[in-house]
C-alpha cells in the first residue's frame, strides 16, 4: 500500500514533471524483466568485454581515478581469464592518480606529521600540501602527464569520471583537445588543482578511440567500432560478447558535490550548458536516455547489461543531521558534509539540502530507473538480449543510517545485503558509512573510500560480483588465468585477494581522526569535492 504524500514532504521549487513519492521504488529482481530472449551465439567475439560509464566504471577512489587496473571491468576481466587482453587507461604521476588522490596525501602527511595533526601543525602542512599539489599541477598540464597517448587500440574500459548521458553521447577526445587549447594551463600559485583535470583523464580514455580517417569517436561509437570487427572465426557477427553500460549517476550527484539543487532548464541538452545544472528533469533525462539507447543498438554486442542510477544521499559524503524527520521516514531534515556535527550545523551558513529536497532528487532518480527499465523491457520484447543491473536497489542494501539502523524505514521489500564471508570476517564488518581510522585501525566505513562516494576495491568487488551473476545468467563462459581451461559453477570473486590488493582495508590510514577533520581540511583549503564533477576549477 502507497504511503500518502503530505504538504510537509514537498519542496515548492521542485518541477511538475517529477512525480514525488513517499514510498521507495522497489528495485527489479529479475534482470531478463521476466522476458526470455533467443541468443545468437555462433563465432567467438573479439572482445569479450566493452564498458561504457563514468567514475564508478573507470575505476575511481578517494577523489582520484589511478587504482585502474582494479576497476569493476577489470576484475570481472580476471575472472574471464581475460585481464591481459582488457585495454584501459592508467593514471601515474607523482600524486598517484588525477586530480588529488586522499589517500595518497593522507600517507604524506602521516608520514611527516605522525598519526594526528595538531591545530599548531595545520599552517606548515597546508603549506607542505600546497607544495604536494603543486608538484602534481606541474607533472599533468606541463610535464609527462600533459603529452596525449597517440598510439594503440580503441580502450575497451570507455568510461569517463564526471560524464554524464549528454557527454557520453556527445563527447569525443578532440572536444578535450579543444577545451585544453583554449585554455592554456598557468602555475597558479593558489589554485594547485591541476585546472581541466577531466579532459585530461578523458584524453587518456578516448585519444585512440578514432576511426580510419582519424575522426574522433564518442565512447558509443567507439564500442561501435570495436564489435564491427566480429568474430574471430569471419571477421562478421557480434564483436562484442557483453556491453556494460553504466551511465547516469552523474545526471544527480551534482546536487550532493555542491549541495546546490537546479533542474535543468531549456537548453539543457547543449554542450557545455548542462555544466550549471545540478540535477536532471525526469523528461530532459528521458529524452537523452532515448538518444542513448538508440546509439546503444547500432552497437553489435551479444549481451549488454544496463545500470540503474544509485540514490544519491546513499553515499555518505552526504550525512544527514539529527534524527529521522519523523518516524519510519527515509529522510533527515537537512543533509550536509559528513565533518560537519550535529552540535555545529547551522543551515544558514553550512552547505546542505534539505530532506524535502532530498525527496525530490531521490523521486527524479526512480523515474529515471523506471525509463532505464522500461527500455531494456522493449529491447528484450525487439529480441535483444539485454539485462538490468540494479545499482539503485544494491546500494539501498547497504544505507545503513536510512535501513539498516532504522528498521522502521524500511519498505516490505528491503533486505539487507549478504556480505560475502571473507568481508565478514573483518573487524569491524564494512559498512556504508563514511571511513574512519585512527593510529590503532579502520574504526567504520569501508565500502566507500576517502571521498564518501566511490567505492573501494572490496566494494567495487562488490559490483563485480553482482555484475558477473548477470553474465552467467546470459551463459558468459569463464576461464581460467590461461584463457582456454573453463571454470565451473557459480563464478565467485577472490574477496581475500582484494582485501589485500585494497590498501585502505589492508592497512588503514593512521591520521584520519575520529572528527574527520583532515579531510574537511583539504576541501576546505582546496574546494575539492565541490569540484570533482568537471574538474574546471
């Protein structure tokens, strides 16, 4: 039975188009939508696997993509014997990643202030981060990071931070040239961000995604390109065996990363315009959905597996202030920075949303799910064969202040994720909230890193493992490490390998302290979250 809607959950600014709820939307269960599909599989595709995405497919953690080659495709690729084969860019320098890798500066500091920082230390060491960061800026917009990669095959990782569905669709490496040449990079002795730092990454994702001609390609025409090339056996059929399409996020988290909510407008749908925009109008989404969906059927891939939009104040970088707005409710009555207490919000001064607000991006984001459904169900209905993958519904799983700590919120359908054994059998089990360690070890959090929004190598395990479920529904074969020798049964993720590939979880950051305040230092001194989606500075 629907929960009625009352005048107190509504926002007034809110457009008429998105259709408030008071009850969760109840995520899909069956990824084939209940619609048997005949496949095709004659020949072997070429590529085995072709991602399609933003930060959480390119692999990003602690407010950098660098731990590539520990993304969700790649561990999937592992898992298919397939990894050596995988192509993906990589991101080095002396930063350790692009823009500003968290946990990266946070071994610096410990390793030249000790465990903790003392107020007397912050001076120096907001002077010793400004020379860190310096050093960065100089290796990505005048150093070795600033040369583009020229030479190689299309990237089957397609996946760009930042992007969002009228980016994926429109986007192509010369765009990123073109905004680098109008846009000479100085050294600015203030701002120590590497300025343009997406169209940067994005260089290194779609520089060689070109056709013959030398055209560049969007990561959609890309993929086109890599399944024309077919099948082992004739050069013709599907060239691809699965397509991830992971896309959308990005049309919402906006309004979290600034706390900021504006719908888009008209004109939404021109480059460089959606820039002001911090949320999508459920119909604007739709209709860039339909653009996307039509490019996503000139791709000849044998399965592709389309991703939900998570909710956005699942993610802890937005913590909620207090208590429950009333009882059994979802929502707190104001949303801000998780280094921010209770004790010192003040919403006439503190960046926040309110939990109306909060309402009104979560409904937007169910009726951008429901499109999202509602075309992988035609497109089964055409024959083809594609899946829903519930990213919504897996992260709602884990909202430990929204369901897990508050049964009485809790719709009829919520349960609470299974953690694999291995995660556990750690101490404290992960969870949702944001990461705390101290000198003696993690204290909380571990599914999300540093930044309080992506995830980190056992949560984008996590991913994987759900992602791989789907593809041994669709009958993806696994491999073996040498490619040939088939594996058997249900494919399951080596959780103790990413345990110790996941340094955060292996061996925690001493200094980040109880009241978070070395990482509401760096943003505040750096404005770095507020900035994350384009990266314009």
């Amino acid at each position: 039975m629907a929960v009625p809607i009352t005048p107190e959950m509504l926002d007034p600014k809110t457009p008429d188009d998105v259709i408030v709820r008071a009850d969760a939307r109840e995520p899909v269960t069956d990824p084939t939508l209940g619609i048997p599909v005949n496949v095709n599989r004659q020949g072997t595709p070429k590529h085995r696997l072709v991602t399609i995405g933003d930060s959480l497919t390119q692999g990003f953690q602690s407010a950098a993509v660098f731990n590539t080659k520990l993304s969700y495709p790649m561990m999937i690729a592992r898992e298919m014997g397939w990894d050596k084969q995988l192509r993906y860019p990589t991101y080095d320098g002396p930063g350790d990643g692009l823009p500003i890798n968290l946990e990266h500066l946070a071994r610096q500091l410990e390793a030249r202030y000790g465990d903790n920082l003392d107020w007397w230390e912050f001076a120096p060491a907001l002077v010793f981060a400004r020379d860190y960061m310096d050093k960065i800026e100089d290796y990505w917009e005048r150093g070795p990071g600033s040369v583009v990669p020229s030479q190689g095959g299309i990237n089957h990782n397609l996946a760009v931070y930042g992007w969002d569905l009228r980016d994926t669709i429109s986007r192509t490496a010369d765009h990123s040239l073109a905004v680098l040449n109008r846009n000479p990079s100085d050294d600015d002795f203030v701002r120590q961000v590497v300025e343009y730092h997406n169209d940067r990454a994005a260089l290194r994702v779609l520089n060689t995604a070109r056709d013959a001609s030398g055209k560049a390609l969007t990561p959609l025409q890309a993929a086109a390109a890599l399944s024309a090339e077919g099948t082992r056996e004739t050069n013709d059929g599907d060239g691809i065996e699965t397509l991830i399409v992971l896309i959308g996020a990005n049309n919402a988290l906006g309004s979290i990363l600034t706390f900021k909510v504006v719908w888009t407008d008209v004109g939404y749908d021109q480059m460089g315009v959606n820039d002001r925009y911090t949320v999508w109008r459920p119909t604007h989404f739709k209709a860039e959905l339909d653009k996307l969906v039509a490019e996503i059927k000139k791709i000849r891939a044998r399965h592709v597996i389309i991703g939900t939009v998570p909710h956005v104040t699942i993610a802890p970088f937005a913590r909620g202030v207090e208590t429950k707005v009333r009882q059994g409710s979802r929502y707190f009555p104001y949303y801000t920075v998780p280094w921010i207490s209770d004790k010192d919000f003040d919403a006439s001064r503190h960046p926040h949303i309110t939990g109306q607000e909060a309402r009104a991006i979560d409904s937007a984001i169910d009726q951008y799910n429901d499109d999202i459904t509602d075309a992988v169900r035609q497109a089964r209905k055409e024959g083809r064969d594609w899946y829903v993958f519930e990213t919504a519904g897996l992260l709602d799983r884990f909202a430990s202040r929204r369901y897990i700590k508050d049964p009485s919120a809790r719709p009829s359908w919520w349960t609470e994720y299974p953690l694999p054994l291995e995660l556990q059998a750690l101490s404290p089990v992960p969870d949702s909230r944001f990461f705390v360690s101290t000198s003696t070890g993690r204290k909380q959090g571990g599914l999300f890193s540093l930044d309080g929004i992506h995830p980190t190598t056992i949560g984008y395990g996590i991913m994987a493992q759900e992602f791989i479920k789907i593809m041994q529904l669709a009958g993806v074969k696994f491999y073996e490490s040498d490619g040939k020798t088939e594996r058997k049964g249900d494919i399951k993720v080596n959780f103790n390998r990413l345990i110790a590939e996941d340094t955060l979880i292996s061996k925690p950051p001493r200094s980040l302290s109880n009241d978070l305040s070395l990482i509401g230092w760096i943003d505040q001194n750096f404005n770095l979250f507020t900035n994350m989606l384009r990266g314009s500075y």
